[in-house]
C-alpha cells in the first residue's frame, strides 16, 4: 500500500541529523517533528523569528506572543531563542539552516520548484519559500504525487510560476522517494507495495530507477 | 523650525499620529499575521480616514482586525507584503482593481526594510532568481552564482510595537512578536512606537535593549491591547505523538 501522510513524515524525518536547524513548511511537513529520533537534537527554525520552536500548547496555555510561521500558537524549548525577520532571513539566505521540508505543487526533471501560485485563482503570496529554496543547504519536498484530477506533478517543465530554479534536492511522494543526483532525477526508494510501472505511468518527467 | 527632539512620550495614537498622517502617505508597519502589530496605531489610522495609503507590511490582518480594518473605507491604495492570504476584503477589493499588491519575499521585504533604515540602497539576493520576481531587475553574478537587486524601502511613518519601552524610545519585544517591528524601526523618517509598558529611562537593562531608542521618535503606552490570536492550535494531554507538531 502507498504510503500514508504520516509515513510521508516518517520517511522525511530519516533525512534528519543530530545538530541539524531544520525548517519544517505549514502543513504535512510540520508534521515530521513529531518523528524526530529520540536523542537526536534536531533546533527548528520558525521564520518569524524563533530558533528552538516547541509543541503546541496544552489549553489554557496559548501565548498571543508565541507562534509559528502558520500562525498557530507553540510552546518554547529550553534551547529557544527569538529574533527579528531581518536576522531569521539572514540564517536562511546565508546558509546557516541545514535542511527545509516544504511542500511543491509541480517539481521539474531539473529540480525547479513551482509551490507558491496558481495563475487565475487568488494570488497570496509567496510568503518566506523563495527564500528558504535559495538559501538553505539541502531541500526536501513532501507531495502528493498527482494533483486531485489526476494530472502528473513530476513534471518535465514546470507550467506554474516559480519559486526557484533547479534548488530540490529530495522528493517523497506517497508512491516513492526520489533524489536530484548531478542534476538528473533518479527513483531511489518504492513504497511498500508499489511497483515501479504504476511510478512511471503517473510520472511525466524523465527519471533514472535507481532501485536496488 | 527644528522640531524638538524631546519629549518623545505621548499620550496615546491619537495625538502621536496627529500631525504626522496625511493622504497618499508611505507607512511601514511591524507584525506578522496578528502577531506583534501596533493595534492602537492602526485604530488611529482607521479613525483619522486619511487615504490613498502605501503600506508595507509582511501581512495585511484579517478581516476585522489589524490592517484589514483600514480596508473598509477603502483607506489603502497598495500594500507591499510577503502573503495576504486571510482576508476577503482583500480579496475582493484586489479583483476589483482598487487595490494594488507588490509581492515581495518575506526575507527580501524584511532586508529592504533594514537596508532603508541602514542607509544600504540596494542589496543583491539569490532569492527569486529565475522566478518573476526577478523580472525587470538588475542581475549581477557574484562567484559564478547570480543574483538579482533589490532596492531599500523608507517610509515617512513606521508603526510598531514592542513589549517594553522607555521614555527615550529604546524597545524591548517579547518572543514571536518581535518579528518586522525591529527592522521597520529603523526604516521610517518618523518611527512611532506603543508599547505595553513603558518605563522611565535606568530601568531597561542596556545590554538587554533590542532597539535603539535612536531610531524611535514618539512613544506611547497602549491602553489595552487585544492581541488576538489568529490560529489558536493545543495538543492534547494525552500522550498523542501525532498532534505535538
């Protein structure tokens, strides 16, 4: 059976080290915290300004003071520390953050990024994703592998408007796991279950397998 | 006539704000979401009814509070902002053409924002690069990778809020709620700050200060402040892994 959104998780959360400063995107990447290993020290990084991003309170704790990007209310760490938008984003730009899990509404054959609009409904912004997919070392994309009606979103050329250029590194699909290596994109992992055919039918862009 | 330095302490928005606000001005405001935004300044805006406002600011509020209320009279001609997504208004006025939206990344917002207050009147970002908003922008390479300029922003008015202030306008924040307010500071011709205390100058810790009271010009003690939460989201005592994060 393909994997689950909380498999997807699991699976994104063994491209965790010990020291890592992490940036986890709102929605099913927010979710890999929860399969941090234990004794592994893994900092979160939330870009309104705070390093050490904690759980979600308990009720009757929220602090008006204390949220994340998402704008939900968290808790604090022991090792948190605040800052200011400028020096958030001079941690991401400069390079200081290892490792940043978003979401992706289309990934091209040469790893650009397409996440942030879609032309003709509502535009909202791109919000802080241009800047964590030029700057942060290593990242990592948590997506459905087709969109609702079924198109592909491992595409050849992305058609939606881009939030950068050639900067993913490591797909995870609820079908597989997929990795830019010398910019060619390869099949490196199945979900239990699911046979590489059913991967190339529903993919459009061109991949090496990589299975062992 | 040179305008006194001294006193920066005001009563209240109001008078703050009073002879400073005027139609099609340039204002740059802290927050971010809900969190940290200058409620009593905004209120002052939304009652003096000037319009035809740039504002710069990473969000626009929600419906009925933050900069979202500065919508309903049509008070805002153009915001520049990171992500508006909250807001029907918003929305609406946006399709209708009568509202303009410059979209800036948030990290390249808040560094123009910086940069205006810095002195700094352009900087260059990999950030955007080969995306639309690189568009009509110089780019320059720089060891083999090329990046695109950007330009600083200054506004005549910058609104933020801090947690603690002192009557020479030095300012602490608390947690997330720093965020613009500290950059945006620095970046208005006038900076006016309400905070939630404010204290006689000796009673901040100097090496505890987070800005310089140099960059502030009037300072208030807000009256009551709302702060709204905008997604309020708890875990469960139970010892449910799947909802800590």
């Amino acid at each position: 059976m393909a994997w689950t959104r909380e498999e997807m998780a699991q699976r994104a959360a063994k491209e965790l080290r010990d020291g890592y400063y992490v940036n986890l995107g709102i929605g099913i990447p927010t979710m890999v915290a929860n399969y941090i290993p234990d004794g592994m020290r893994v900092t979160l990084h939330s870009e309104n300004g705070m390093l050490g991003t904690g759980p979600f309170p308990y009720e009757g704790e929220e602090d008006p003071d204390l949220i994340n990007a998402g704008k939900q209310t968290v808790s604090e760490l022991p090792s948190s520390v605040y800052f200011d938008s400028a020096t958030s984003f001079a941690m991401i730009r400069g390079g200081h953050i290892n490792l940043a899990i978003l979401g992706a509404l289309q990934v091209s054959e040469a790893g650009d990024l397409a996440n942030w609009m879609i032309p003709g409904k509502m535009v909202k912004g791109m919000g802080g994703a241009m800047d964590l997919v030029a700057g942060v070392q290593r990242i990592v994309v948590i997506m459905d592998h087709n969109a609702k009606d079924g198109e592909a979103k491992l595409v050849k050329e992305c058609s939606l408007p881009l939030t950068g250029v050639g900067v993913v590194n490591l797909i995870i699909t609820e079908l597989g796991v997929f990795e830019f290596r010398e910019g060619k994109l390869h099949l490196i992992e199945l979900a239990p279950n699911v046979l590489a055919g059913e991967v190339r039918s529903r993919t459009d862009a061109k991949f090496i397998d990589d299975l062992k | 006539m040179v305008k006194a330095v001294y006193p920066k302490v005001y009563q209240d928005a109001e008078s703050a704000l009073d002879d400073v606000l005027h139609d099609g001005m340039i204002i740059v405001a802290g927050g971010f979401g809900l969190c940290g935004i200058p409620e009593h300044c905004i209120a002052a805006i939304k009652k003096s009814k000037v319009t035809g406002l740039t504002i710069i600011s990473n969000n626009c509020g929600v419906d009925d509070f933050g900069l979202g209320l500065l919508l309903h009279d049509r008070q805002i001609k153009k915001m520049i902002s990171s992500y508006v997504g909250e807001n029907k208004t918003f929305e609406r006025q946006y399709l209708n053409g009568e509202l303009q939206i410059e979209f800036n990344p948030q990290g390249t917002l808040a560094e123009r924002i910086r940069a205006g207050g810095a002195g700094i009147p352009a900087f260059y970002t990999k950030t955007g690069v080969g995306t639309i908003v690189a568009q009509n922008k110089e780019s320059r390479e720089f060891l083999g990778e090329t990046y695109i300029m950007e330009t600083a922003l200054v506004a005549e008015l910058a609104i933020v809020k801090a947690w603690k202030g002192d009557k020479e306008g030095n300012l602490v924040f608390r947690k997330t709620s720093r965020n613009f307010n500290a950059p945006a500071a620095m970046a208005g011709k006038i900076t006016v700050a309400e905070v939630e205390e404010l204290v006689e100058p000796g009673e901040l810790d100097p090496d505890l200060i987070h800005t310089p009271g140099i960059f502030v010009q009037r300072i208030f003690q807000g009256h009551k402040f709302e702060k709204r939460i905008e997604v309020r989201t708890t875990r469960s005592r139970a010892a449910d892994k799947s909802t800590t994060y």
